[in-house]
C-alpha cells in the first residue's frame, strides 16, 4: 500500500477519533454495572446489593475489564470513558488497516462510521459496545482473510471472549464458524483443541451458577416472566427499526445496502454471504425481543459488521464513486442530530412515539465530556442523583426507586435498592408481568412491590403473601446462602431444571 494512501487512512481515523471525543458521553444504565464494580473493588463481592448476590449486568467481560482502571482511578467517570474510547479506537483502526486493504472503500467505511448516530452514540455510553465492537472486528478480520491465513482458534477465541461480553452477539458469529466447521471437519474430535476459546464463556457460565445460582443476567428473567405476546414484542421491534430511519437514517440504508450485496455476491464469495447471514440473524433477533428504549443502542453491532462487506465491494468508476458518496453524506446530513455537527449546545431529540429515547441527547447535560468540569460532575446533579445523596444521609436501610443507574451508585452500598422493574432484585424479576398491568416498554415491565418485601429483603420483616413468602425463602437462600452449603446447591438446580414455579402473588 503506498505511503500515501497510509496517511489518508490516518487522516481519516484522526477524523473518527475527533468527532468520538465531541460526542463522548456515559448513559444513565451504565451506572447500574458502576455499583457492581464499585461494590467489587470495595470487597463486597460482584453485587448489586451488598446483601445478595443477583447478575445485574449483561456483559460479564465488560464489567471486569472496567473493574482494573477502576481499582487504580477510583473515578468510574474517566474509566469507562477512557477505556470505551480505546477500544473504539482500536475497533476503527482495525477496519481501516486491517480490515478494508484499498482506500476509496475505507474513505466509505470512515464517512458512514463517522456520520452514525448510533454507532457514534455507543462507541461510549458506558456500556458494553466499544468491547463488543472491537471483538467482533478481530474475528471477521480475521474470518475475511485468504483461507490460507485464516486461523480458525483465533476466530473461536475471538467469539468466545464476545459472547462473554455480551450472549447475543452469537448471532453474529454462528453462520461463520458454522460453515468452517461444516466444510473442514471442524466438528470431529481431533480438531476439539480448535475450540479452546469457547473456555471462557464456559468458566463463566460455571462462575455464574455456583456464585449467583442461575446461568443468565437477572435481567433476562425479568423480561422471560412476562405474558406480553411475541407479536407485540415483533412490532415493537419494527417500531425501533422506524425510529432509526427517522432518526438515523444512514445507519439502517447502510446495513440493509451491504447486506443485499453480500447475499447478491453469495455464490462467489462465502465469507460475505456468511457475514450478511450473521448481520440478518440479529437482526431477527432484534425484532423478536422488541429492541430497546435507546435509540441505535442495538444498531451499531449490524452496522459495524455490515461496513466490513465493504473489503469486498469495487467501485472502479469515478462517477459512481462520486454518486455513491454524495448519497452517503446526503442521508448523513439529512439526519436531525448528525454526530459531527455536535456542540456542547446539542439538543436531544427526545422520547419518539415508539417508546423509544434519544438518551444520548438526555444525558448530554449530565455527562457529556463537552460539559464536565472541575465544578460540574455528575455526583452534582439533581434528579435521580440528588434523590440518592439524600436517601443516603437519612440513614435508611432500604429504599424502593425504579430508575436504579444514578441513584444506585450514588446512594452507596448502605442503602437496599429495590427495583420494581426487576433488572436489579432477584425476586421482582420473577414476579410475573401480564398486559394487564400496565405500561410496558423495551426492557421495562413495572411490578407492583409485595406488602412486606421491603422490611423481608433486609432482613427486617416477612412478606404478606403466604405463597411468596415460601417462594422468597428458597431464592433467598439461592442468593444469600453459602456458596457451596449443599442446600444451598439442592436448590439452585431446582430452580435451573424449573421445579420451584414462580407464584402469582395476591392482588
């Protein structure tokens, strides 16, 4: 590659790297993994509530990479920034040089990855996505490469430290390595060293059972314990689809542009066709879980996978070079919060009538990096952080608040936080939600707290509900009990082979 075409990729990452930093932010729900850090670097173990051991967070692999700057800075603020905008960083210059070999495609890659509300809103936020994103670019990097250089261990390593970071990112990795697996044999015996790398997310899974007694996030029971319909969850998902078109434009013409092309050039191209494939399976998985109340949160992934189809795509002709290009930064312009117009006056675009959040635009105000000073952190903020200071110098015991990241963390390990949405409280994510409810959002399925549980979860009192009192009592020793005490073990396989049913407490 000639040196000059090198110092234009340098140009362009440079530009990536100014307009990530403009737009650098933390999110409210990353708050919530920032208590378990913060508990963890303190010694009171991976919890949520000191007092029991519940998997609040979704991204294992996250959460203890940020544990580390954390243990030295005690500033979980300039933690998750730094150590988001690293792996941001890496993750692009990946696709640049390593990913993307000839410059117009990476001049493409650089101006859609740039002009992205979501994947420049999540290459920060706090939360798992610059991991994710990184992860997924080493291992079609290194899927994308002539078969002859291709190493499929590096690929399995690649995969197994991604679904450790975040479960769902399977969906992205399974067509790859099942087509290796099918087409070299993969799958016989001789070859299972191949499948080292999957050995993280197994020890985790065992960590996971023995130490919180259940093998997936709590967050996850909190959204399976309901009776919404699958249909609902599905328009709800064509919703979040719509709200990105409306909002994002660029993010989802791009992934649905590339993805038609790698399954046009399917026949002749394997590796491409099996990235599309990944691409559209989570895409499908997306509508099926409803998306997400943050806008472009669950696009960046799909979007990211989908700029690699470019190492395959020519464009030999100047002319379409350049229609090509002024349709790319039309569509980017045209967007109402184009992330390279952003000022520290950014202006959120706020809730759009598909339950879903420009929560980048919310937190602006509260933890933009435009915004931050010495005399104005986000511990001086009002609202949710202000409700938490007080609380803790009243000296409760226990306090029931359903926006749990700010307040969580800020109300410190001595208050009992209860979440009547279920994400942080082992026994509000299993009582069961029904339509009838109420209001639900993606995510969100407000319980009605027990008479009585407030007192019960510290210790203080009995729930009222003779049947949820029982229930109680066997997920209490679940979470509170010894880690190895044999009863304590008895039950965690009855709750894992789903012989203890989740009761309906009394209206």
């Amino acid at each position: 590659m000639p040196w000059t075409d090198k110092r234009l990729k340098g140009l362009l990452f440079l530009s990536y790297v100014l307009v990530l930093l403009r737009n650098t932010w933390l999110c409210e729900d990353a708050y919530i993994t920032f208590r378990v850090v913060d508990n963890a670097v303190h010694g009171l173990g991976l919890r949520w509530n000191p007092l029991e051991r519940v998997q609040v967070y979704t991204h294992p692999l996250w959460m203890l990479c940020l544990t580390v700057p954390y243990f030295f800075s005690r500033d979980i603020y300039f933690s998750a920034v730094l150590l988001s905008l690293a792996c941001s960083a890496l993750a692009v210059w990946l696709v640049l040089f390593r990913g993307i070999r000839t410059l117009i495609p990476c001049l493409f890659a650089a101006v859609i990855l740039t002009f992205s509300k979501a994947f420049v809103d999540f290459s920060t936020s706090g939360l798992e996505n610059p991991l994710s994103h990184l992860l997924l670019v080493l291992f079609f990097v290194e899927y994308l490469k002539p078969p002859e250089e291709r190493r499929f261990n590096r690929m399995v390593w690649f995969a197994g430290l991604g679904i450790t970071n975040r479960m769902d990112l399977i969906w992205f990795f399974l067509p790859a390595l099942a087509e290796l697996t099918w087409t070299h044999g993969y799958w016989r015996p001789r070859h299972f060293r191949l499948w080292a790398g999957l050995l993280p997310y197994v020890a985790w899974e065992v960590f996971s059972l023995l130490y919180y007694g259940f093998l997936f996030p709590n967050s996850a029971y909190a959204k399976l314990t309901t009776d919404v319909r699958g249909a609902a969850f599905f328009v709800q998902g064509v919703y979040y689809l719509i709200n990105s078109l409306s909002w994002d434009p660029l993010t989802l013409f791009t992934i649905g542009s590339l993805i038609l092309y790698g399954f046009t050039q399917g026949r002749r191209d394997r590796p491409v066709l099996m990235l599309s494939s990944g691409v559209l399976l989570y895409l499908f998985y997306l509508l099926r879980i409803g998306g997400d109340y943050m806008t472009g949160r669950f696009l960046a992934a799909p979007l990211l996978v989908s700029v690699l189809v470019l190492s395959r795509v020519e464009l030999p002709d100047k002319l379409e070079i350049g229609v090509a290009m002024a349709v790319v930064l039309g569509i980017g312009f045209a967007a109402p919060r184009p992330p390279v117009m952003t000022s520290d006056g950014y202006v959120s675009l706020g809730s759009a009538v598909q339950l879903v959040d420009d929560e980048r635009g919310y937190r602006h105000n509260d933890t933009s990096l435009l915004k931050l000073n010495k005399e104005r952190s986000v511990q001086n903020l009002g609202g949710w952080v202000a409700d938490a200071h007080k609380m803790r110098e009243s000296g409760a015991k226990v306090s029931v608040y359903k926006n749990i990241g700010y307040y969580g963390f800020f109300v410190g390990p001595g208050v009992h936080v209860i979440d009547p949405y279920g994400l942080g409280d082992a026994l509000m994510s299993r009582i069961p939600f029904t339509e009838r409810s109420g209001f639900w959002a993606p995510g969100h399925f407000y319980r009605k707290v027990p008479d009585g549980y407030a007192e019960a979860a510290i210790d203080a009192g009995t729930i009222k509900d003779p049947q949820l009192a029982a229930y109680w009592q066997k997920l209490e020793l679940v979470t509170r009990g010894p880690v190895f005490g044999r009863a304590r073990l008895a039950e965690v396989l009855r709750f894992n082979l789903g012989k203890n049913p989740i009761p309906r407490p009394a209206p």
